[in-house]
C-alpha cells in the first residue's frame, strides 16, 4: 500500500514558471537550489530558484555547489555509530562524516564527507511534481545527494531528507508507506508504461541518539527506458517518529538511493545515515 496521506511541513507556494530550459530528466525527483520549502498545500513565493528536474523530456541547468576537498570514495569506514544522543552539532554519531540539518522537523543526521553535497539551507530541498504542473507536490526539507548527475540525464545516486506527516502516530505503520511512496515518485517516468513497483521488505523498531520509532526498507523494481544510467532495482530507507512539538503527527528521515550499480551508495551506509538521526534541540 502507497502513502496517500497528508504531509505537512514549513510553507511553500508552487514553482514560479516551471522549470528553467535546458535538458530535462526522467524521474519524479526535483531539487531545488534556493529558498524555502515544503508542501505545496502552504504558501509563499519562492525566489530565484534554480531547478533540476528529474522528470519530463530533459534535465533542467543550474549551478552545482563545488565537491567537497579530496577524500577518496573507499576511505575506510568510520567506527559505528555511537548509541549516546549527540548534545553537540560539532559531536559527530559517525567520526569523519558531515552533519546535515532538517530545522523544521528538529532533526541533524550526517552523511559521508566525499561525493555527498548538502543542500545550504532551508528550501534548498527535493521534491516531487507528482503531476507535472510545475508546483511541488510533495518535498523534503535537509535535503542531501550523493553522486549527483552521474549521466546527463539522471539526478543523484543516493538522497536524503525529512518529511512530515499528518494525522497519524502510529511509525510501524507509517514507516513503510512513506517508504513506498518515495520509490513510486522517484523512479517512475511520464509514460504509462514507466511506473516503479514497491515491496516491503522490513519493517523493525529504531532506537537512536534518544529517539523511537520504526524503520521500513523498501525494495523499487525500476521501469526501463528512465536513463541511459537508471538502475534496474532502487532501495529506500524510511525511519518515522512521533513529532513532539506537532500533535498527532510524525517526522520522517529517508534515503532513496540507486542499487545494483557499480557507484551505489552501500546499505551498510544508507543504515548509518539512518542511525545517526538525532534531534536538534
């Protein structure tokens, strides 16, 4: 079963004039470089965005962040994360990583130093126009990519961000049709005939850093015909929790990432991003 429900998050109005020109993707997955974000049901007008769109004919222009200095892609792995909260931004779960930031949801978590580009503030976010007409139907605060454009017509390999769902507490539940949705939206093309397929394969119960919840692991079979470089299999990681400041919401953390590729982003590493969730307060 899909998430259909109702998300919630900082206000956002649609995109004004739709993407810039230039070469569009295939995919559902837009990442917009520029101001705030979240659902589209909200509103207030973005400015200056700058857009690459994932799905449609071609892949939209705009102005990627320089890498990060050197470190190469094998460096050997940190320790694992440490089961005590962090109080401390600077207190990193995983010794060499990055931290990344969610303000609205309460949320930092970290991802590897190299190849990962974090998005700089609020609404430098991705999101998704499930129907294609321009406004963000549904959108991740904290965004963070890994591997971005590894083909001209193909978004990242891996990423990240938080969400927030309305009218339902229960993070068993949730977790997996959060999970569901992401793979439906972000590996689904404009034909009829390039629609993902979902499968659950876990669901279990996440403590870390202080916080409670549930983690999902969902398998996406990948339509043919998305890019030269799309997968055949996707995998996406969705942990849900309770929101304590919102009544009768949760928060989510989830990492879609490309598998069976010879750059994918390791599960190994998609459960340490996972795992080093923590609140910001």
């Amino acid at each position: 079963m899909s998430y259909q429900g109702g998300g919630y998050g900082p206000p956002q109005g649609p995109m004004p004039g739709g993407p810039p020109p230039g070469r569009q993707g295939v995919g559902n997955r837009i990442l917009i470089i520029s101001l705030v974000l979240v659902m589209v049901a909200a509103a207030v007008i973005a400015i200056g965005i700058v857009v690459w769109s994932f799905r449609g004919d071609g892949r939209g222009g705009g102005t990627a962040a320089s890498p990060p200095p050197s470190a190469s892609p094998a460096a050997e792995e940190s320790p694992e994360p440490s089961p005590e909260p962090s109080t401390d931004a600077d207190d990193l779960v995983n010794p060499g990583w990055k931290l990344a930031t969610a303000e609205y949801y309460d949320f930092y978590y970290e991802v590897p130093y190299s190849d990962w580009r974090i998005s700089p503030g609020r609404g430098n976010d991705i999101g998704f126009d499930e129907d294609d007409d321009g406004e963000l139907d549904y959108v991740w605060e904290g965004a963070s990519s890994y591997l971005q454009s590894p083909c001209d017509d193909w978004g990242a390999r891996a990423d990240v961000g938080a969400f927030g769902v309305l009218d339902s507490t229960d993070t068993e539940d949730s977790a997996p049709k959060v999970a569901e949705r992401w793979g439906e939206l972000g590996y689904s093309g404009k034909k009829e005939d390039q629609a993902s397929s979902t499968e659950v394969r876990s669901v279990e119960p996440l403590e870390a850093n202080g916080l409670s919840g549930h983690l999902a692991i969902v398998d996406v079979t990948v339509p043919d015909g998305l890019s030269e470089c799309a997968p055949e299999k996707a995998v996406v990681y969705t942990a849900a929790f309770l929101d304590e400041e919102r009544e009768g919401r949760l928060r989510t953390l989830s990492v879609v990432a490309d598998a069976g590729v010879s750059d994918a982003l390791s599960e190994s590493r998609m459960r340490r991003i996972i795992e080093s969730v923590r609140d910001i307060g």
